[in-house]
C-alpha cells in the first residue's frame, strides 16, 4: 500500500500489534511495531421514567453504561434545592438476561454496568409518590478520568 498517512478501522475491541513498515526509493527500509488496545465505545442510557409495580417490567430507575466505568454516583430529589430522597455509588456489572427487567428491549447476552437502581423507596422508607424527580449523577469513565456531571429528571408512575 502506497500512504503518507496509512489508517486502519478496527471492527471489535482487544489488544492489537501494528507493525508500520517503509520503503525509500533507495530501497532502504525500516519498521516498527506498537501495541494499541481498542476499547469500547462509551454510551450512558438514561431512561425517562419507571414504573415500580412489582410486574418484572421497569420497576427499578438504573443508569446503563456501556464501556469502562470507574466511579459513579446519583442523587435524587424531591425538587431541586432539597435534601435527596435517595442516593447510590452502586456499580454491578450484569447483562440483559440477569438483570431482572423482562421488558428489555433487546434480547441478547450484552453485558454492561448497571448504576444506581432505585425502586422507588426513599431514604426514609416510604413509597416516593408518582412524580417527576430531578435527578444529578457524576462518574469517571476511568480511573484518573475526568469527573462528569449530568442532570435531569425521572418519571415515577405507580
């Protein structure tokens, strides 16, 4: 292949060698090989509401992650300004068979983390009514990775 500037797309994720060789008109020749790691892309699915009626279907409020996650935090609210009604660091790492929700749109083996599952029970033990809770998550995607914020707001129907 004749290039100034060669590039390669990969198809899938994992640990590669690339070898860079070249040719003067000269004849002369070199190479150099370099390990590169292709990781996933990030993707941060946030659903809009959830429906914690014990029927298997959208009952808990979770942050799907796709990719690397090294830290991750949310906090709910009654209304911004107030104390949250419900916060969580948790991070489990599941996929769409084993994660307890029947009503997954796709049917397959993917695995991803799940942050932050809320069912609709405040700190204080009782039912959060149906509602609209705003909502502030932080994460690092990895470790020494900047810290991001989003916000936004979760529907509770019951």
């Amino acid at each position: 292949i004749d290039q100034q500037s060669p590039t390669h797309t990969y198809l899938d994720t994992g640990t590669f060698n690339v070898k860079l060789y070249i040719e003067n008109i000269g004849g002369c020749s070199d190479s150099i090989m370099q390990t590169v790691c292709i990781t996933p892309d990030y993707k941060l699915y946030i659903p809009n509401s959830f429906t914690p009626n014990s029927d298997n279907c959208n009952d808990k409020f979770f942050i799907k992650a796709i990719g690397l996650v090294s830290s991750f935090n949310i906090m709910i609210y009654k209304r911004w300004g107030s104390e949250p009604i419900f916060s969580s660091d948790e991070i489990i790492y599941t996929n769409n068979m084993e994660d307890g929700n029947i009503c997954n749109p796709v049917i397959s083996q993917d695995s991803y983390f799940m942050m932050g599952s809320w069912d609709g029970i405040m700190n204080n033990g009782n039912k959060a009514p149906t509602g609209i809770y705003p909502f502030l998550i932080k994460y690092q995607q990895g470790e020494g990775s900047m810290t991001e914020e989003k916000v936004g707001y979760i529907i509770l129907i019951r």
